[in-house]
C-alpha cells in the first residue's frame, strides 16, 4: 500500500496530537493498573481468583476509574486509618489527572490549516454547558501534567506494594510507606494537598502503627 502523502502542517499537526495524548494516557494506564492491583490485592490473595476478580469487577464489570479510585479510598479508610489520613492527597490527585485524560482521549481536535493557526501543542473542541469550546493544551502544559501523572503512578505502585506487604505480613511494608514518604518530601506541590501546605511534618511512623484497623493486638 503506497504511503499517503500528507502535507507538511498535518503531518506535524498528528505527530504532536500522538505525542501529546500518549503522554498523559499511557501514565494513567498505570495509574489504574496500581488502583486494580491494590483492590485485588486486599479481597484475593490466591492468584487465580485475583486475575478472576480482576476481570470480572474491572474488565466485565467496566467500573471508571472514579469508582475504582472510591473504592480504594474506602479500604485505606476503614481498614488502614492511618496510610488512608497520609497518603489522602495521593488519590486526590487522581481526581484532577483523570479530568485531562478524559479530554484526551475523547476530545476531538482541531486541524490547523495554516502555518498562523499552529500552535505549541493542540486545540480541542470541548461541550460545557450546552456549547462547543476550544481549548488549547501546550505541549508545557501537557509535559508539567504528564510528570504529575508519572509521580502519582509511582506513589500508587509503593502504595499497592506495601498493602500486599501488610496483608501477607511482610516486612518490607515500611520500606514501602518510607518510599512513598520520600516522594512527598521530594515533590510537595504533587503529593501534598492545600490542607496539608504549613503543617508540621507529621512524624515517622514505623509500620506497626500502619496495621490494619481490625487487626487485634497480640
């Protein structure tokens, strides 16, 4: 099949459009896959049933991501107090980043005709309040959300490692909350709520203090 020859405009035009949207989508894939892995983790250990409950609830099931982000907030919250009152922003993050990864992967955008209509980045069409708008995303823009997404993602898989390591009891569990904790001090604005901004640091808590809500003492 002989290649269509597209003009230079649109050829530069679909290579950002791919560049910009892979960006944030191929991060949130991961975010999700962390979420997922968490949820599985807590209800099935035995691995035919996790993969099993992880098809049924999440692929057959076709729960959004909000709801999977609920559901994981409400385990850390009625079974770990303490890691769901430490790492609460980490999930509010999710909220924002999931916004621009909806507009990306269903927004339709627009073709720059001219050289003048080029712009560092994309324009897409969005519906609010019964209208069509356009917004402009840059490519500084998508790269800032596209970093927030990717240390999201890495705080999620040292969170879901360290609820597999405290449900099979595994000592590495403080090694992962203390990774997680690294991050927050390495990036605050990303990992920190408004709520949290001037707080004392809260002190370092070792993993026992982390157990689970209704597991009872020895």
């Amino acid at each position: 099949m002989d290649e269509i020859d597209l003009p230079a405009i649109t050829r530069r035009h679909l290579e950002r459009e791919r560049q910009i949207r892979t960006r944030i989508i191929v991060n949130v894939i991961e975010i999700e896959r962390h979420i997922e892995g968490s949820i599985a983790t807590f209800f099935c250990r035995e691995e035919y049933k996790h993969v099993l409950f992880t098809e049924l609830l999440f692929q057959t099931g076709q729960i959004p991501l909000s709801r999977k982000t609920e559901i994981l907030r409400k385990i850390l919250e009625y079974n770990y107090p303490e890691l769901s009152k430490r790492y609460h922003s980490i999930l509010a993050r999710v909220d924002s980043i999931r916004g621009i990864r909806n507009k990306l992967a269903h927004a339709e955008s627009f073709f720059p005709l001219t050289e003048e209509d080029e712009i560092d980045g994309i324009k897409i069409r969005v519906i609010k309040g019964g209208e069509i708008k356009e917004e402009a995303l840059t490519t500084k823009d998508i790269d800032e959300k596209g970093n927030i997404a990717a240390i999201v993602g890495l705080s999620l898989f040292y969170l879901a490692s360290a609820i597999e390591a405290f449900i099979t009891e595994d000592d590495d569990a403080e090694a992962h909350t203390e990774r997680i904790d690294r991050l927050i001090s390495m990036y605050p604005d990303i990992l920190q709520s408004h709520s949290d901004t001037g707080k004392a640091k809260p002190k370092k808590q070792r993993v026992s203090n982390f157990k689970p809500a209704n597991k009872k003492e020895n």
